[in-house]
C-alpha cells in the first residue's frame, strides 16, 4: 500500500506500478480505471424552512431548521444574509459564523420588505442556501394617513388641446396615487399621463373627444389610510353644425315654415338668424 499527499482536489488520476530489484526496473503495469481526488465526505445540505419569529419597524427575527444531511461531517454554524426586495445583491449578516439556529437582523427600513436566505457550514464547505419563501416586511411607526393638503379645482380646456388637474396631498409613508374616471381607473398611456413628487399631484389628459370632460378623481392610499379628491374637466369647442343647413325650402304663399337646424358647442352658443345680411327680430311673422 502506497499513500499519495499533495494531489489537487476534484482532478482526475490513474495510477501504474513498477516493479524494481537490483538488476532493474519492470515495465509498468497496466493503467488503473481514472480515479477523483476529493473529500470523502459532502457539504451539508441546505438548511431546513426559514420562520419568522419576530417582526417590529426596524428589526426582524427568523429562524430555520438544521440541515437534513450533515454531509458526513458536524455542521460547524451558519451564515446568513439579506437584502430588499427587488434588489440584486445580498448583503452578509453575520461576520462570524453562528451556532444558533436563529438570527435576529437589525438597522432595517420600516415599512420595507426584506428577504433572507441561510447557509450551513461543515469541514468540507458551505451548503446551498435556503431562501425565505416571501418577503418579509418591517411594520410601520408612526405613520400618517393621507391628508388633503389643495383640492383639484375645475379646470376648462380646448377640445383638441391638453388638460391638466392638479392636487396636493401628503401622508407617511408616501401614499400611492391612482386616478379615476366616473369610478373607472385610468391607465397611463397615449392618452393620459400622470405626475406625483410624494406632495404635488397632476394628471395630464390629451384631449380629442367631448366625452373626455367629466369627474375626475384622485385616490392616495398608504398602510395608515386614504383620501380623495375630485374636479371637473368642462371642453370648451367652437360652434358647429353637424348638419348643414337646406339651401332652398319650399312653402305656399301664407303658409308657415319651420326651419330646423342641429349646432353643437361649448360654451352653448349664442344663435343669431339672419335674412340676406340682416339680422332677424322676433316679430308677429319671424319666432
């Protein structure tokens, strides 16, 4: 029996013996089948489901199972780390490796939602990691409900032209802002296009039909409550008539005509009747 020492772990050898004497040395012997290098024991296996245990406005305590499989080596502790949801990378938690099975993380955001994922460590490596299967959200302080800081006043606007209703309401943490339409949500896009700084609140509304006047309604909600404001949008349009006037009309003398005629426009419009270039009066024979 022979031992190897200083061979590169996870690289692949074969192995031949030489027989030697004092006259000299065989040929070698055949080749062995290839052999790995590499512990003869595993990395844990990850560690078992993550709990919450306790959550307060900038802390939050999680707790977790011991690995299923040791790897054939004592797990030595564990690593933990964290970061926001939506972000990329991960921040470490502890600096030393832990022992306990619990893990309290501080210094947090309120009302932010964290997720956590833990390692376990024995002689032979660190495991895959176990991952918080939701966020995990910090609690409020003192928070403020949305307030009313200027309501949306009327606005008027040229049919065709862009409208712009404006409001101003604060609250803590910062309120989500959602714009109605006759109890409808409006959708931002081509159409509609909406601006909020946390305070000062416009929605801008490309105009191109009468039906775009209306009601409309601005919501802010945050984790504290919500509030609401609402104005009109009035389109002003030139007259028109959508249908043209007859270019004759036909009646027996003594007779009495009637002549219609369909306007729109905004505001309603001043009708004036004209007879050549003459403007008509009510009288006994014109109404």
């Amino acid at each position: 029996m022979y031992t190897l020492s200083q061979l590169t772990t996870d690289s692949e050898y074969q192995f031949r013996v030489i027989a030697v004497n004092d006259i000299g040395a065989s040929e070698p012997g055949p080749a062995s089948d290839s052999v790995i290098c590499k512990d003869p024991f595993d990395k844990p296996s990850q560690p078992g489901e993550i709990d919450t245990m306790t959550v307060t406005k900038d802390y939050i305590t999680i707790n977790w199972e011991a690995p299923a499989c040791d790897g054939g080596k004592p797990v030595l502790g564990y690593w933990i780390e964290y970061r926001k949801s939506g972000e990329s990378a991960w921040k470490k938690c502890n600096k030393e490796r832990t022992k306990d099975k619990q893990y309290t993380q501080g210094g947090l955001q309120e009302a932010t939602e964290y997720e956590f994922r833990v390692f376990a460590e024995n002689e032979t490596g660190i495991s895959r990691p176990r991952r918080t299967a939701t966020g995990i959200k910090t609690k409020l302080g003192v928070g403020n409900k949305p307030a009313l800081r200027k309501e949306m006043d009327e606005v008027s606007a040229k049919l065709g032209q862009t409208a712009t209703l404006k409001c101003q309401i604060i609250g803590r943490p910062v309120p989500e802002i959602k714009w109605y339409k006759g109890g409808k949500e409006i959708k931002e896009g081509r159409k509609y296009a909406a601006t909020s700084d946390g305070r000062n609140h416009t929605l801008t509304i490309s105009t191109d039909q009468q039906e775009d006047e209306g009601l409309y309604t601005c919501k802010a909600v945050n984790e504290a409550g919500e509030c609401e404001t609402s104005g009109s949008l009035v389109l002003e349009a030139a007259p028109q008539f959508p249908v043209p006037l007859k270019d004759k009309f036909f009646a027996t003398c003594g007779s009495t005509v009637r002549i219609h005629v369909v306007y729109i426009g905004r505001p309603q419009p001043k009708i004036m009747w004209l007879y050549g270039a003459k403007a008509l009066e009510p009288s006994e024979n014109v109404i």
